[in-house]
C-alpha cells in the first residue's frame, strides 16, 4: 500500500564508519524516539535497532506503544522527540514510499472499489510490482475479484491489505496485528507467505502481535514494549540463552539473586521461576531454557521496575 506523505523530522547526522569497515544499514533504527499525545507519552526513551533483512516480533499488553511505533516507522506520525531512521533515511522520507509498506490495524481500503480494481490500483500506483504474489494470496482465500471490498469480512479485507503490500515487493514491511482476524488455516498459509518473502528476498519485516504462539518459529529479533518502554530487545536467540526457566520446591526460596528473577510463582509445593541467567543455578532446581511464549508470559506477568517505565497517568497506543 502506499505510504503517507508526512515525513518525520530529520535526524542527526550519521558519522561515516571508520576506514576499511562498512556500516550495516539497519531496517530500523530509534534514538531517544518519543511521542506525546494529549500531554501523555505513547512512546518515550525508545532506542532500538532492528537489522535488515530480519523478521522482528513487538509484543507487549495493549497501550503499550507497539502501534505508535510502526506508525512512526511508516511515516503517518512524527515523533515528538528522538530520531527514526529506516533503511538508512529518515521515517517518512519521500524515498522510502517505494521500500515500504504498511499494513494498519484498521485495513484501510476502499470499500466502493472491487477486489480486482483494488489490485489494479496498486499495480498502478507502484513502480514494481509481482502480479502472481498478489494474486496467489488473494486466490488462497478464495475471494471473488469483483466482491467489493465493503461487502467483505474482516479476515478477507486483510487478505486484501496484505496483497497490496506484498505485491510492491518492499524492503520493509511493517504489520500491526496482522493476523487478529484471520482463521488458523489462513494464518498458517499468509505466515508462510511472509516467511517465504523473508527468505527469497531479503525482505525486513517488523510486525506487532497479541497472539503469541503465532510468533513461535517465525521471528527472530524481538522487540517486548511495556507502557511506552522497550523492556527486552535483541536478538531472539540470544536472549532466549540468557534466560532459564526453573521448576523445584517452594520451600527452597529464590533461586538466585532477586535482581535476577523476572518472576516467580508458587503452586503448591512447586516453584516455577523466570530468571536472566545463562548459567547453571544450584540447589534442587530443574533448570531448561524457556521457549519464546515462556519468556514472553513470564516478563508480562512480573512487575516491571518502575524507573524503566513511564509514570502511571501517561497513556499509550
């Protein structure tokens, strides 16, 4: 689809690197990015990098701030402070309407236009284009091109949506709950699709979910926001390593140091505990390293360290 036209302030200047190495450009890249509605910060303090050419989970409760950030990523907000580079160029920059697309959680169309003449559009509006991605997604869900778009269910405007923002072919794709409304059958088959993407192009994608299980084997880089914070960013691999999960008796106490549980819950006799640790733990603990929905519950769960987050009266979208 194509991207809005407000641009984002510009940013810093970016150092050359020094002699003899080469800068990796990143897919996106946050400085001290924030924004502020109605004197509340969505997003504050926010300084991430997500290497191109990776498939970035953002997760987090709702209000947490996902939204703002790909919205600031696809140019339809400006921050309020900070600096947003993607790909190398300011968010918003005109450059970039051609590199990236952008799938919102409302799945803006329009709904006088048929399937087939939206199709149309993008194909038109767009300096390349694969026609038989396009359609092989709409095809999968078996939709009729001449079905208006008014007249379809929530789960086939996001077929649609999708269409148009893999057939440009973009470097960056930026997904906000892209699967919220569809069946297990079609998240299955579009997740492949984007996976598929990933792999034979090199595409970057950055997409935000509430379905956690969804993300399970198809991301890996992860970004966790919790009230406008980055709470947890990196590499999912790495970060997987340095955590384990403990399972032994309550009556042992903590397992080690309480700075490094993320959270610890009690069931009967039994102690289960998250903890940021990549060594062995002593005492009767069974030690494993946590999958990703076991990290992701456990940091949900826990309490975060008030000086990482904003204050309570702060809002977020």
């Amino acid at each position: 689809m194509d991207d809005p036209t407000t641009t984002a302030p510009a940013s810093a200047p970016v150092q050359d690197p020094p002699q003899g190495t080469e800068r990796q450009v990143a897919a996106l890249e946050a400085d001290g990015l924030g924004r502020n509605y109605r004197g509340g910060w969505a997003l504050r303090g926010c300084d991430v990098a997500v290497p191109a050419g990776r498939i970035c989970g953002v997760v987090g409760p709702n209000g947490a701030g996902k939204s703002t950030l790909l919205s600031l990523a696809a140019g339809q907000l400006k921050p309020t402070e900070g600096t947003l580079r993607i790909l190398g160029a300011p968010a918003g920059a005109p450059e970039l309407r051609a590199r990236v697309a952008y799938v919102p959680q409302d799945k803006p169309l329009y709904p006088g236009l048929t399937v087939a003449e939206t199709l149309r559009m993008g194909r038109e509006l767009n300096p390349v284009w694969d026609e038989a991605l396009s359609q092989q997604i709409i095809v999968q869900g078996e939709l009729n091109p001449k079905a208006r778009i008014g007249s379809l269910s929530g789960g086939q405007r996001t077929r649609v949506c999708l269409a148009l923002a893999l057939g440009k072919l973009p470097d960056l794709l930026l997904l906000d709950e892209p699967m919220a409304d569809l069946d297990p059958l079609a998240r299955h088959q579009l997740m492949g699709t984007l996976m598929s993407a990933a792999a034979e192009r090199g595409t970057s994608i950055v997409l935000s979910s509430h379905i956690l299980p969804e993300l399970d084997g198809v991301i890996d880089h992860l970004l966790l926001v919790q009230r406008g914070r980055v709470r947890l960013a990196g590499d999912l691999e790495e970060i997987l390593d340095g955590h384990r999960l403990l399972t032994g008796p309550a009556a042992q106490g903590a397992p080690v140091a309480a700075g490094s549980v993320v959270e610890q819950r009690v069931s009967g006799r039994r102690a289960v505990a998250l903890v940021r640790t990549g060594e062995p733990v002593d005492g009767e603990w069974e030690s494993e390293r946590p999958g990703l929905e076991d990290l992701l519950l456990g940091y949900l769960r826990a309490p975060a360290d008030p000086d990482d987050l904003n204050d309570p009266n702060e809002v977020a979208a």
